[in-house]
C-alpha cells in the first residue's frame, strides 16, 4: 500500500470537484446565474482530469508484465540406458514347435462319459 496517500488523494479531489459542481450547477439551475454555470462546466472538467490522472497514476504503479517467454525447443529424444526388452531376449523358445490346436469330434463329449453320466442319472432318479 505504498502509494494509499496519492489515492487517497486523488479521491478526495474528485469529491471536492463533484460537490463543486453540483453546487454551482443547481445555483445555475435554480438562480439562472451564468458565472454559476462555468463554474459548474469548470469543476466538472477538472473532475474528469482528476480521475484520468489517476487512472494513469493506477496504471504507472502497477508492476509491468513480463514480457512472452519463446516456445522451449523439442526436447531430444531419450536415450535408455538399457536395450529394449525385444532386444534382450526371444520372445520364443526355439525348441519348441507350435502345436496346433485339437481338433473338434464330431461330439463335444466322448462317448464313455456320456454312458456313466446317463447311468448316474438314471441311479439318481430311482432313488
């Protein structure tokens, strides 16, 4: 808050102008003065320039953005320090052949546990 007094200030001074001419405007208003009506026009534009300064105040006190940092580079591409894994070993062992798979029967059961699941289920439904 190093610069509170200055806008302290400068809000101040817009208040002053303000009731200056709000005054002289309604005695202009009122009273039909002429001197009453520029002193009004007057305190409204030094209002206006009292807000502008320190508007411009606000903004030269503010810190200044930094500028746009460039785009980093590409990073290089990462060297592992150990072989991938497709490098260190066969994913296979050469000795053994691949085995095709079984063949379907014309059953899906062969036909010595179909007679003992029959037969075990005749027992159980005399029982």
């Amino acid at each position: 808050m190093r610069g509170y007094p200055v806008h302290l200030l400068f809000h101040l001074l817009a208040i002053v102008a303000g009731i200056a001419a709000g005054v002289s405007g309604a005695l202009w208003w009122l009273s039909n003065d002429r001197n009453a009506l520029y002193l009004a026009v007057t305190a409204l534009i030094v209002g206006i320039i009292v807000l502008l300064l320190q508007g411009f105040y606000i903004n030269a006190s503010q810190p200044s953005r930094p500028a746009p940092r460039r785009p980093m580079p590409p990073a290089p591409p990462s060297h592992p320090r150990f072989p991938p894994v497709a490098e260190r070993r066969d994913p296979t062992r050469p000795d053994l052949e691949p085995v095709a798979p079984p063949e379907a029967k014309s059953g899906s059961v062969d036909q010595e546990t179909k007679t003992s699941a029959i037969d075990a289920l005749n027992e159980h439904t005399k029982g």
